[in-house]
C-alpha cells in the first residue's frame, strides 16, 4: 500500500522557476524522506525531514513538514533542465525496523 | 565502492520460467531492501533484510517469490513460473541503519519483461 500522495501528479516549468512539489500522508511517521528518479533509473535520495523538525535545506532544496496537516513539500529554486526527473516522498514509520513506504511520484519537466 | 549493483540489467523470460536477480549493496550496509515498481507507479515493498535475517515479507508477496541473503552481504530474489503480472522493474537498496534514521542507496533496478 502506499502512504505518501503527492500533488500535483505532474508539473511543468521554466527553467530558472522555482518548482514545489507537495506530499501528503495518513499515520504517523518518524520522518519523511523525498527521492529523485530518471528515467529507467534507481531512485536518488535527496533529503530526509524527521517528525520534530520544520524545515530543512539542502543546496537548491527546501523541504518543509507539517506534522499536524500531515503534509510535507519540496521546493525546488533555479530549476535546471537536469531536474527534469520524477519525485517520490516516502515514509518512514515509527517502528524500530520501520521501511519506507513511497508515494506514486511526481513528473516533473523543466523546460530549457 | 561503487554503490548497489543490480544484475541483470534485463530480463526477458517466458511466462513459467524461473528468474533470478542479484543484488550487490554496499558493503558497511546491514540493511537491504527489495521494491518493485511499475510504469507510472512509486516502489513497492517487497521484503527486507538486516544482515542475513530476513525481518518483513510483503502481504501481497506470493509464494513464487523467495529471497536470501546468504552471509548477509549479497542477496538474491528469485521469482517462480512467473507470469506477465510480474512484468515490472525490480529495484534493490541498502542503508547502514533503518528508516527511522537514514536514507537509502538504490541499485538501477532489474527491469523484467514477461512475454
């Protein structure tokens, strides 16, 4: 089953916009992670979030979580051509030998 | 090292065969996960090991579906008379501690084709 919903299923861009990706879930969580996927490829690990913390930045991303809404988003600044990719959230649950549960992703296309 | 390394690449078996997939992690990682995913589709969880101990095997997984983690390093998942509904991309990962605490490290995937 899949925890994370993310919205919009796609979105395309500018190069040079600003893109934000938003992700939500059902049960409680010990963090959230956010993935990036080329095409025909494995997933990238771009960022983890835990419960207790709001924001977090990394590079061009910002990652922000709402544990309240139950709902997290990423912000991608100065998108490049090079992120075109689809993004996944995913969920760590908060069990001692919790996996990751993924959503179904978002397209994203930056057009140069 | 290099990260996780997948084997195949691809696979093009007939609807009955058996196939099996090999999946390299990196080498401090305990952990190792195996997911698959469809067009269109975020990974699904297939079952996980910590060192050789499988822990958590997928509900939806059915019997045909067996995987090993000899020694804990590498492991395999192998898939009996298969059919085209196991047509998909198999994905493995690893991470040195669970979810709870860290991100993990994808393979490329194996992607099988059941004709």
């Amino acid at each position: 089953s899949q925890q994370g919903e993310e919205d919009p299923q796609a979105l395309s861009i500018q190069e040079g916009e600003n893109a934000t990706m938003n992700c939500s879930y059902k049960t409680s969580i010990n963090n959230l992670q956010w993935y990036r996927q080329n095409s025909g490829r494995g997933l990238v690990h771009l960022i983890l979030i835990r419960s207790n913390e709001r924001e977090k930045h990394s590079g061009r991303l910002r990652v922000t979580l709402d544990t309240s809404k139950k709902s997290s988003s990423l912000l991608i600044t100065a998108s490049r051509a090079a992120d075109t990719a689809s993004y996944f959230c995913a969920t760590g649950d908060t069990g001692a030998n919790s996996k990751l549960t993924f959503g179904k992703g978002i397209t994203l296309s930056v057009r140069p | 090292d290099t990260g996780v390394s997948q084997d195949p690449r691809h696979k093009i078996t007939k609807r009955g065969q058996n196939v099996t997939f090999r999946c390299d992690p990196i080498s401090e990682h305990n952990r190792l996960y195996w997911y698959r995913q469809t067009l269109g589709q975020g990974p699904e969880f297939l079952t996980y090991f910590q060192n050789e101990a499988q822990l958590e095997k997928s509900r939806l997984l059915s019997d045909r579906f067996s995987a090993e983690r000899p020694k804990g390093s590498f492991s395999t998942l192998e898939i009996q008379r298969t059919e085209q509904g196991d047509s998909a991309m198999y994905l493995c990962a690893s991470s040195l501690f669970g979810a709870s605490r860290s991100g993990y490290t994808f393979g490329s995937g194996t992607r099988l084709t059941v004709v």
